[in-house]
C-alpha cells in the first residue's frame, strides 16, 4: 500500500519542483517571472506545462478521494470532493550556509462515512515538540536531500466535532515502521472582534515514547485587513525528560489581495525542573499569490539570538514557494 518515503516525496518534488538548486535568487526570480507572465496568457492559448501538471494532479486528488469514500461506504458520491495536497519548498540562507526544506500534507476527505473518517498523509516534523523550532523542521543541505530524507505518516483519523475530538491512528513510514497515537482536544469561539482557541494533545510513537502538548491562543481583528494575535505552547517529551515552552507575538496585515505581511516575535525556555531562556527570535514573512489563489511565493529574513551565544543576532532569508492542489483550486 505505501510507496517508500524517498520515492514519494521525490515523485511530489518532480511534479512541481524544476528549480535549480545552486542559486536560491534565481529559483525565486525566474519562477516568479514565469508565473506572473503566464497570468497574461489568452484564453485560447495552450496551456503551460506546469497549469496542465496542476490540473492533472488536482483532479487526480479528487478521484482517489472519490473512489476511496465509494468503496468505504458502498455509496456513490454526489458532491465535488474537498480533498487537498500542500506541497511547499525552499532554501533558507544563513551568512555562508545554505540548506533546503520540503514539506508536503494531503487530506482524503470521505463525507459518506458520516463526514468523521479522514485518510491523512503527510509529512512529519523530525522534532515532535515544535515550540524547539527556530526555522523549518525539514531543513538539510538541499531541496532534493530534503525531500529524500522527509519522513512521512499515513493514518485514519476520527473526528468528534461536537467536542472538538480528533483521534488518529497510523504508521510513520520509517525503518523500521513506527506505529502512533495521537489523541487531540480543541476548543475556540469568536467574540465580536476577539477570538481564542485552546489545544491539548497526548501522542505515543512506538520508536520516541509518549508526550503532551497543550496550546493556548488569543486573538483580535481591528479590521478585515489588520490581526493582532499571541498564544502559548508547552510540550513535555517523557524520553527526553524536557519540557518545551514558547510564546509567540504575530501581527498579521493584508496589503490588498495579493499581497500579506506577518510579523512575529517569539521567545523559547526549555528545561527539566526550572524553565530556563534558550533564545529568541523575530521576523517578517511577505507573501505573494503568484497565480490564482493556488500559487503562493513567500520571503522570510529572521534574526535568532541564542542563549549559548551571549544572545548575538544570527541572520537568516527563507526563500520558499506554496502549492495548493485538489479540486477545490480548479478555476
């Protein structure tokens, strides 16, 4: 049933990635130009190779999530499937260091199984406590080591919306194979112009031992185009004996409707009876809708101040592009 996690993710990086890996500001620039000048194109003109890949794929998507659903529940479909494929790459640049990052998540949608049943496939983080992070949790030396080395899950979730329950169980495509469990709660409202949202999680990995994570968020809207939001996460990994802990501040702008903007700080303690500072960071994200609402371009520049460093600033500049498919995205 599984295809190898290497085959896998160099069959996602092959469809949508013929970047040249050597020059981080050529794949940006030249890519960005192609698809921005493809948006010129007339309606009676052929298709370029990469619209023609994206359409193929996307109802590809839709037909598995279709016939999965039929087959489960013995009924035919009748409503257009939701089902979806994110696949984002990138280079980050750091001083004289350069390393690339792939991370792809698909969800199958099966409503006839009474809309509680999901088929998720994605990849996974390297680190199961994401507060740790100061980049992105697939960084290696290149796109291609990236998407090589990208470990990837496969599991069933159940879903319980009335009380926010999410209940998944699956395998860790590795060797060897690390079955998990992973129990989730969620709970959120929206106020007027505030909104909160509240997370807690176990998870048990056969080949990490067990954890829990619990998140805490708030945020408030001052208009359509301006978010301001903070929140709080903590996680404790048994095996490492460590808890992690962060808190981000983000402010989130919508330039026009192409065009958005984030801003976010970001503090991280960890230890194993007293929490204690490990460093701090900031950054600005622009993001740019390439074409349509499917193809997005973002920048990331970041300063990192580590503890261990006497807190002295490390620069870094994530160059990364977003590729949203399934059927929902077919204009």
């Amino acid at each position: 049933m599984f295809v190898s996690k290497g085959r896998f993710a160099m069959l996602c990086l092959a469809a949508f990635c013929s970047l040249p890996v050597s020059s981080a500001e050529e794949e940006v620039s030249n890519t960005v130009a192609q698809f921005e000048n493809s948006e010129q194109v007339g309606k009676n003109t052929e298709p370029s190779w990469w619209l023609s890949s994206h359409e193929t794929v996307s109802k590809t998507i839709g037909s598995w999530s279709t016939n999965i659903d039929s087959f489960l529940s013995g009924t035919e479909r009748s409503q257009p499937s939701d089902s979806y494929l994110d696949v984002r790459f990138g280079t980050v640049l750091s001083g004289s260091d350069r390393s690339g990052f792939f991370d792809f998540r698909t969800r199958l949608k099966l409503p006839n199984t009474q809309d509680r049943l999901r088929l998720i496939i994605e990849s996974e983080p390297d680190s199961l406590a994401p507060e740790s992070l100061r980049g992105e949790s697939s960084q290696q030396n290149g796109i291609v080591n990236s998407a090589l080395k990208s470990n990837i899950s496969a599991a069933v979730r159940y879903i319980q919306e009335d009380i926010g329950l999410d209940l998944d169980a699956g395998i860790k495509v590795d060797f060897p194979l690390d079955p998990f469990l992973r129990l989730r709660l969620k709970q959120s409202d929206v106020t007027g112009s505030w909104n909160w949202w509240q997370n807690q999680e176990a998870f048990a990995y056969y080949s990490k031992g067990i954890g829990a994570r619990y998140g805490l968020g708030l945020g408030y809207a001052t208009s359509p185009t301006l978010n301001f939001g903070t929140d709080f996460g903590v996680t404790w990994l048994d095996k490492e004996g460590l808890f992690y802990v962060r808190e981000n501040f983000i402010i989130q702008h919508s330039l026009n409707e192409k065009n958005r903007m984030a801003y976010q700080l970001s503090f991280l303690q960890s230890g194993e009876q007293s929490i204690e500072p490990d460093s701090f960071l900031y950054n600005i994200q622009y993001e740019r809708l390439l074409y349509k609402d499917w193809l997005i371009g973002q920048m990331t520049p970041q300063f990192t101040h580590e503890a261990e460093d006497d807190y002295e600033g490390t620069f870094s500049l994530t160059l990364s592009l977003a590729i949203l498919l399934g059927p929902q995205y077919l204009h």
